[in-house]
C-alpha cells in the first residue's frame, strides 16, 4: 500500500505537493471560513502542511490520511515543527477505503 516509488523520489523533498502553493492553502483556508475547533479530514494529506497550517493559522483539528509511508512520516514531523502535533493525527492508509471513526 504505497504509492509508486518515483512519485516518492520525485516529490521527497517537497513540503508541498501540486497543484497547491502556500498562497492556494491560504485562500482555500479563507474561503471556507475555518473556525477553531473545526474538524478536517484530508485524504491524500502528502506532507501535510495543508492540515498543519491550518491548525496553526486557524485552530483547526483534523486527520490526514495518506497511502505513502514517507509522507506521513514527514507529515507528523512538520506537525512537531509547528507545534500542532497535538491538533492533527496522520495515518499511513488508503484514503479510498478510508472509515473514520468520528463523524
């Protein structure tokens, strides 16, 4: 349950994935308005820098869920960096089969 090995070469030392830039996770955030405390699932989370900056600039809580095991590696330590680790969860996993355990 990984993702194809080039994908991981290629994109490793992205923090972000296409199509997103800093700016797109901004306007996105805005445009739907996130209030603390608010609860995201993020499928196919990457390096999750969407749902840790969201957590930091927003106050959100959420889960990423992503079948590569280098992302969500790299996802919980940025979650570390930002000090949000105790706001988003991330899980090697296949996000289409994915069931979460909360509404």
């Amino acid at each position: 349950m990984d993702i194809p090995r080039f994908f991981n070469i290629t994109e490793s030392e992205h923090r972000i994935h296409n199509p997103f830039t800093p700016d797109k996770f901004v306007t996105l955030g805005a445009a739907l308005r996130l209030k603390p405390g608010a609860r995201v699932l993020d499928l196919g989370s990457g390096s999750g820098e969407m749902l840790c900056t969201w957590a930091r600039d927003h106050g959100i809580v959420g889960t990423g869920i992503d079948m590569s095991p280098l992302f969500t590696a790299q996802a919980k330590q940025r979650a570390e960096e930002l000090g949000v680790a105790h706001q988003v969860n991330f899980i090697h996993n296949d996000a289409s089969g994915y069931i979460a355990e909360e509404k």
